[in-house]
C-alpha cells in the first residue's frame, strides 16, 4: 500500500481493521496526529476508538476542580485515613 492510498484511507472517523493496526501503525498514528479519530475493527465489529491525545491543561478531569477548595482533603493520606476508619473506632 503507498503512503498516498494510507493518508487517503484515514480520514475523519476512519475505520481500521485489527490487521492495518497491525500492518500500518504509523499511518494510523499520523491519522491521529492529525486530529482524526479511528474507529478499530475486529471481524467487522467495533473494538476501539483510536483519538487525539489532548494535552492541554483545561482537559484533565472535572472532578478535580470540585476538590481544590476542600480543606479537609489538603493532606490527602490523613484524609483518607479518617474516611476508612470505622464508624465505632476509638480513637
């Protein structure tokens, strides 16, 4: 396969056999670098979705941003102490 007929196979939500995985990694990887997403196939039927790794600090996980503020979770490990201390545990 040239490298024309691969870059003009994978284009935006391309799908991919577990084969051209296999076979063409950099292509797929190129896709992806790209901003495409790949959808990976297996005897037909979706397995995986290859995507864009986003790097960027406004995509990390909300629920951290719910805790920023939380006093009590500053020292985590003694946080996490006082939550899986029994209820009944003199102390």
């Amino acid at each position: 396969m040239k490298r024309d007929e691969l870059h003009s196979r994978f284009t935006p939500h391309a799908q991919a056999t577990a084969k051209d995985l296999r076979l063409n990694v950099k292509a797929l990887l190129a896709a992806v670098t790209r901003d495409e997403e790949v959808i990976i196939t297996y005897r037909g039927k979706p397995r995986a979705k290859s995507i864009p790794f986003a790097d960027e600090p406004g995509d990390e996980d909300e629920l951290l941003g719910i805790w920023a503020d939380h006093a009590p979770s500053e020292d985590v490990n003694a946080y996490v102490r006082i939550l899986r201390k029994g209820r009944y545990d003199a102390d």
